[in-house]
C-alpha cells in the first residue's frame, strides 16, 4: 500500500490526532465542502481546443472537467494538455486549436470520490491532488472538493480546539 507522509507523521496518524482531540472535521460531509456543480467551470467533450483553452485562460484555472451534455463526468482538460497537443516538430501549430476536440486530448484519469465518501479518504486523495471531483453512485458529476477548502476548514477546527485548550 502507497504510504502517504505530511512531513513527518503518516497520514493514518495525522488524522488519528484530528478525531482524537475535535472529532469534528473527520465527521464532516463532503457536501458541505464542495463546489457544486453549478458553479464549476467546464467544457463539453465535443467543445474544440479553442473554446477550453478560453474557458481554462478566462477562468484562471490549471485544470478542469469534461462533462457530456448529460452531466457525466469523462476526464480533465488542462492548459499544458492543450500546448502539448498542439506542439509541432517545428512550431506551434495554432491552427490545431479549432480542429482537434477536447475528447481526443483530455487526461481520463480523474482523481474522483462518490458523494459518500468520507472526509478521511478525501484527505489522502488531496495529498497528491488539488481538487478532487465528486460524483453521484451513478456517475452524475456534482461538483469538486478542492484542497484549499478541506485544508480552510481543517485551519478553522485547529483554531477552535487551540482555544478550547487554553
Ligand atoms: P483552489 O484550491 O481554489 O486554488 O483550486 C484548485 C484547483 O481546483 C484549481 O486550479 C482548479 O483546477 C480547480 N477549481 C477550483 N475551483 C474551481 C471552479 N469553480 N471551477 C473549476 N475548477 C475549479
């Protein structure tokens, strides 16, 4: 089993210490964390380069998903996917952006977790990942967990058990 390390304890141990003295964070739903479907910028997989490389520059974003018209989750589109696809031997070939569909270059390994999912399993996926986008049992894409909002509420329970103690 990969073992996954925050500086120097092990993340089994980390968030033993988070239960152990809040209780809180480790009970928390991953709905209330989530950035809603609704408000995740995305592009289609029919969508051509141009217009995700637009929505990607638009939006300030390193990467985001690829949903099909039926709000199916089919893989991830980032800027240096886009650059890589379109790099000829000799130039950049700028005309490719309006040719090629962003179902043919997007990466189909999504970091990924069902709406159930518990915050624990969240946190080790988050190590190696900025945000993690979270489908329905049915593979219905309903927003993503991003590692800044897990990390702001995690900030935010340390705080308050700190002042507990005091
Ligand atoms: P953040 O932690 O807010 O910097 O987000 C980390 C990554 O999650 C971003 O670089 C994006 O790839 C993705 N992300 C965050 N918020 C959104 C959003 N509203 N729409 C699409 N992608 C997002």
């Amino acid at each position: 089993m990969v073992e996954y390390t925050c500086g120097k304890t092990n993340i089994e141990e980390f968030s033993a210490m988070i239960s152990l003295h809040s209780g809180e964070f480790l009970e928390i739903d991953i709905r209330k964390l989530m950035i809603p479907s609704e408000r995740v910028a995305h592009v289609q997989v029919g969508n051509n380069l141009e217009h995700a490389l637009l929505v990607l520059t638009k939006s300030g974003y390193t990467a985001i998903p690829v949903l099909d018209p039926h709000y199916k989750l089919h893989g991830l589109i980032s800027t240096p996917i886009i650059m890589d696809s379109i790099l000829g031997l000799e130039r950049i070939e700028f005309e490719q952006l309006e040719k090629k569909r962003v179902e043919e270059v997007m990466n189909q390994s999504v970091p990924r977790v069902k709406i159930t999912a518990s915050i624990k399993t969240c946190l080790r996926l988050l190590v190696n990942h900025p945000f993690l986008c979270v489908d329905t049992e049915d593979g219905y894409f309903e927003g993503i967990l991003p590692r800044s909002t897990v990390l702001m509420q995690l900030n935010l329970d340390v705080n308050k058990m700190n002042k507990s103690e005091k």
